[in-house]
C-alpha cells in the first residue's frame, strides 16, 4: 500500500498527472506493443466481437469474458464467462493479465437497477481486482454519453464538466471518476475512451459527426494499451470525420492519427429528412438517449 502510493506521488511530480505534450515523434516509436496477456471484457458485445478479432496481435494470449456465453475460444485465448458484479470472479478472471480493456456492462441506456450492478459495481470490481493483482494499465471504455447534454455543434475538450444524459452516462462518468480515484491512490495507468458511434457505418446526421471506424478504434486501443506514461487521460473517440464537437488534443497526445471519415457515408445520410426542429435528439450530442426515460413510475 505504502509502496503504492509512493508510485503515485513520483509519478504525478514527473507527468503532472496528464499525458505529457509529446513532440511529433510516435510515443510508441522504440515501444513493444505485446504484452503476454491481455484481459477483455465484454468480449461478445459490439465492439468486444471487434476487438476480440483484432487484439491478438498485441498479446500472446488473449483472455475474453462475456456474462453471456462466448464463441469457443481460439488458440491464442482463454474465454471465461463472468458476471462483472460478482467480486470474487472478477478478481480470478484478472489474475495474470498485464493489461485490461474494459468493455463490459450494459451499453445503451436501461433503468438504473439494471446499471447499477454490471456498470457500477463491475467497474469498482475489475479496479480492486487490478489493485489487489499488480495491474498496471486498463483502457476504459467510456463513452460520449458522459457529455450528452452539450449542444451539437458546441466544440467541446475532455476537461468541461460532465454533463450525462441518462443512468448508462452516469455510470461511464462514475468509471472515468473511479479510474481517477485508482491513480492517484495507487498508480493504476487509464485511459478512459468516449467512444463516439463506433458501428460499420454512420447513419444519421449526428453520427456523421460521431462515427468512429473500426480501424480508427482499433489504433486508439492499441495506443491506449502501450504507450508510456498516460497517467489518467480521457480522450474522445471519433473518426477524421468533417466536422467535429470534440477537442481531441488529447487524444492527439497519444499519437492517435485517425486514418478513417464518415464523408463515404454523406450522402446516403443526406438523402434521408433532416429531424424536426423541436427533436431533441437533434438538439443534444447524446441524440435520442436523451428522450429515453423515465423508468421509473
Ligand atoms: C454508446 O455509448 C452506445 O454504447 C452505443 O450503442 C451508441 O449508442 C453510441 O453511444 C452513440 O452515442 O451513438
């Protein structure tokens, strides 16, 4: 614990606790992108299926955990179905990873009682597992809905204050808090991601915007595996799309280049009628989550 903490401090006097501005050079330039183990979570959602496809470049075994029932695992990967809110699982599943992209939970937005345990409880569950197992790095998915209040076309940076737009955004705004809460106390490295849309294509005029490609998502994870000293960042994840609402300095810091655009999806888009003006799924950047609700009687 003592140890720990020590971690931290140094770490803070040496990086001002923020990605450091790095110079035009790669920081993965001189960088081994391989660990031995990488840890996925949520490996049979959406983008887990991506990424599980992609990531075994980057460890020699990848282990994927689904609460669902997982595809049989390939050579190269360990599948290990786990409930994120039961603690005890969580600390077997993290135990000899080097690294942790966290995806699991719910991922759209659900009445609180169903946020609450996979989301919330799960988070806190994987960081006390990374902390009682020496892990050092865990990329957590979070997601743009932790600013889905702020007006479309306000261009906004990764420091505004959170503004979420529903229980599911409340939840990524508590990871990013708990990731903050790991590194000062114990030196545990995150990067919080706010995944934008990441889906094959755009399909409204609001993810035009938002897209972010699998190739795009696949090099900002891999930066946000490897690349030294990130202490706890936040940065956005969204395509070289034409126009844009986040600052992502940030993300540029880690060297993220994104090589994809949502222009090929333009004009299919285009051709669709734009929503009435008193929408406010056209109002706010989180879109249509902001109509969802209440639950509650
Ligand atoms: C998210 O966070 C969701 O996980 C995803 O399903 C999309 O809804 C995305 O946000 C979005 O903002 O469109």
């Amino acid at each position: 614990m003592y140890l720990q903490s020590v971690h931290a401090i140094n770490f803070l006097t040496q990086y001002n606790n923020e990605i450091m501005p790095f110079n035009s050079n790669d920081p993965l330039t001189d960088v081994t992108t391989r660990f031995h183990r990488i840890l996925l979570t949520g490996a049979g959602g959406n983008l887990g299926k991506v990424l599980r496809a992609r990531l075994g470049k980057y460890a020699d075994i990848v282990r994927i955990s689904d609460v669902a029932t997982l595809e049989p695992a390939h050579a190269q990967e360990e599948a290990v179905q786990c409930d994120l809110a039961d603690a005890a699982a969580v600390r077997a599943l993290v135990e000899g990873v080097d690294a942790i992209v966290h995806l699991g939970g719910v991922s759209v937005e659900r009445p609180f009682e169903e946020i609450l345990p996979a989301n919330i409880q799960g988070t806190f569950n994987i960081y006390e597992a990374a902390r009682r197992h020496g892990v050092r790095r865990v990329v957590f998915a979070s997601s743009n809905h932790v600013i889905g209040y702020y007006r479309q076309g306000d261009v906004i940076d990764a420091d505004v204050p959170l503004r979420p737009d529903g229980y599911y955004a409340v939840s990524k705004a508590f990871g990013e808090q708990l990731s903050r809460f790991y590194f000062d106390r114990y030196g545990i490295e995150t990067v919080c991601l706010r995944i934008g849309f990441s889906f094959p294509e755009a399909v409204d005029r609001r993810t035009l915007v938002t897209w972010l490609g699998y190739d795009d998502l696949e090099q900002l994870i891999r930066r946000a595996i490897f690349v030294p000293n990130v202490g706890h960042s936040i940065v956005y994840g969204a395509s070289a799309n034409r126009d844009h609402w986040w600052d992502n300095r940030r993300a540029s810091c880690l060297g993220f280049s994104p090589v994809e655009s949502s222009e090929q999806f333009r004009a299919k888009v285009e051709s669709t009628p734009p929503l009435p003006a008193d929408d406010l799924a056209g109002w706010y950047q989180g879109g249509a989550f902001v109509k969802i609700g209440p639950f509650e009687e």
